[in-house]
C-alpha cells in the first residue's frame, strides 16, 4: 500500500514516495547482472557513509559507517567475479559502459537517483531513515538470491550466497535498529 | 537503456484503493500483511492484518496463499 500505514491514518506519508517502487527484473547477461550490483552497492555505500556523517550521535553515525564499510568489501567481491568471469584483470569500462548508464549520476535500488535519496533525507527522522534503508537491503537481498540462481560456477555462486546472505545480516541491524530507543 | 529498464514496477495502491478492496472482497481472499515491528502492530494495526516483520518475511513466505493478492503496508 502506497504511504504505508501513515498514508492510512491520514497523516503525511514519509518517504520519498514519487520514486515508486521497483524489483530487479533478473533476465539480464551475469556480466550486466554483476555491473548493476557494483552501482547499486556503490549508491548505497554513499548513501550509508553521508548518513554517518550527517548523525551526531555517536551510535547513529557508526552503524551508518559500518554498513558503508561493508557495502564497499561487497564492491570488491563483485569486481572479484567480473574478473574471473572475464580474465580481464582491469577493465576501465566497468561497470558502466555494460550497461550504458549515464556517466556521473548514482543509483541506489529500485532506480533511485542517490541524490534524490539524499535530498530527502534532509530532515527525516532517524526512523524514516531506517525505513528507507530496510527497502534498500531487501532489495539487495532479492538482487543476490536471482544471481545465486542465474549464474554458473560454483565460486561465483557461493559469493552471491555470501552476499546475500550479509545483506541479511545488515537487515537484521537495521530492523533492531527501528526497534531500539536511540 | 536507462537504469529503470533493469527494474520492474511493483503495483502500489493508494489507501482509499485498498480501504475499497478490504471492504467488497471476503478476507478469505486476500493476504493482507504488516510488516512493521511488532510494537508498531501493537500500536495500531489494519483489521486482520497478518503481522510478519519484514526480518523474517523471507522464511515465513510460505504461510502466505501465493494463489491470492498480497497487500503489505
């Protein structure tokens, strides 16, 4: 439902709704599979390490930084793949000429411009914050489980697995997160 | 190719849809699922929604009827 159980109260839907909200579509080449992860972890790593600087308290700032600091290991693994997949040991067009995105703009999941994600932030409650980045791990969790699924070799499975498997493990942080009082 | 043609749209409802829908379908028909925490369903809840936080939404799939429409708020 559209707002959530705010919208339904009547009160003021947060979020930033106009984005809608959008699932991976899995029938793309491994190789653009692998490029569209590395820019999502890399929108979200931008989005974790801006929050991180912008709370105060100390708390807040360090699961932010914590969870920047994972999402940009899983980049590595995610080059890590390409590499092995490709025998390219460097490739200057990774990951974008794969998937002939425009250069200069960050996308988190879902297609969200990461600018976009950050102007509405401004403001929002620790908790809406958290909501927002629940959705941007589900969605890496769906992300990882399709690739599991889609790709070959058993190294490059048992990463997906990995990955998923600590999109998790940031989900759990983030739902014990909404529960506690910061 | 833009960066949405590797996302598929999910069917969002606005809630005066959805408050139509609960009213004219049985409950019988439908999944209807929170899935906030359980103090936030303490605090307030749609009638007869299921309450499956979002943590535990991927093992406790199965207790949703894939045949019927699911609306999670």
């Amino acid at each position: 439902m559209e707002g959530g159980i705010r919208a339904w109260n009547g009160l003021r839907a947060a979020g930033p709704l106009d984005a809608g909200m959008a699932y991976f579509e899995p029938a793309q080449k491994p190789e653009e599979m692998i490029a569209l992860a590395w820019i999502l972890e890399e929108g979200a790593c931008k989005f974790y390490r801006e929050m991180g600087k912008r709370h105060k308290d100390p708390d807040e700032a360090a699961l932010f930084r914590e969870l920047s600091d994972d999402e940009e290991k899983h980049k590595s693994s995610l080059f890590g793949i390409y590499r092995r997949r490709t025998g390219k040991e460097a490739d200057p067009g990774f990951p974008r000429s794969l998937l002939s995105l425009e250069s200069g703009v960050d996308y988190v999941e879902g297609g969200v411009v990461l600018n976009t994600a950050l102007d509405w932030a401004q403001g929002q409650e620790l908790k809406d914050i958290l909501d927002f980045s629940i959705s941007l791990e589900l969605n890496a969790i769906d992300l990882y489980i399709k690739m599991e699924r889609k790709v070959e070799g058993g190294e490059a499975k048992e990463i997906f697995q990995a990955l998923s498997n600590q999109e998790r493990n940031h989900l759990k942080r983030l739902t014990a997160g909404l529960q506690k009082d910061w | 190719m833009g960066i949405m043609d590797y996302f598929k749209p999910v069917d969002t409802w606005a809630p005066d849809k959805v408050r139509q829908f609960l009213n004219e379908v049985s409950p019988q028909d439908y999944n209807l699922v929170d899935v906030r925490t359980p103090k936030e369903y303490e605090q307030g809840h749609l009638p007869g929604a299921q309450l499956i936080p979002v943590g535990e939404l991927e093992s406790r799939l199965k207790e949703l009827d894939r045949t019927k429409p699911t609306i999670t708020y």
